[in-house]
C-alpha cells in the first residue's frame, strides 16, 4: 500500500489543522516575543476534547519540533489553540 502524501498548516492564530480524521507526523512551534505555546486537540471545529499534543517555546528563542515516531492519529479533526503574538506552528498531517 502506498502511503497518503502529507499536507501542512501554517498556524499563526487558533484554528481547524484539519476537519477531518487523519494523522500528526511533525510539528514545529516558533515563538515569538513572549512565552508561546500549542495545543493540538481531537476536534474537527474548537479548542475542546481530547489533548493530542502540547508544546511550548521560551520568548524569542529556538523553534522546538516534535516528530513522533508513530504518527499521532486524530479521530475526528484537529484543532490548534496557539498562543503567544506573533507565534507560528507548522503541523505535518495524513
């Protein structure tokens, strides 16, 4: 079986990743001037339900990246809740 190719989102504020089930393979977080985060959740529309993943970036320092060795599986969508101004993430999904 060949794999799905991947997609991304570029994330600068909260926001549906993908509306649908499928699969985290990265993820990387750039902070900003202030203490950024991420939260990712297993919801196709809000930042409610099932935590698939946190994630959070010192002020003005490096980006951090996450890349599981078995990609995480969402059931029905995946939400991203960021925060810090000015913080962006790049998720890698299925």
């Amino acid at each position: 079986m060949i794999p799905s190719p991947a997609s991304h989102a570029d994330i600068s504020g909260d926001g549906v990743v993908k509306a649908a089930s499928g699969a985290i393979v990265a993820v990387i977080l750039t902070p900003a001037a202030a203490l950024s985060s991420l939260i990712l959740y297993d919801n196709p529309s809000a930042a409610t339900g099932t935590v698939l993943l946190k994630l959070q970036a010192v002020a003005n320092g490096a980006s951090v990246a996450f890349e599981p060795a078995i990609p995480y599986v969402f059931a029905t969508g995946c939400y991203a809740d960021i925060g810090g101004t000015g913080a962006n993430a790049t998720v890698v999904y299925l």
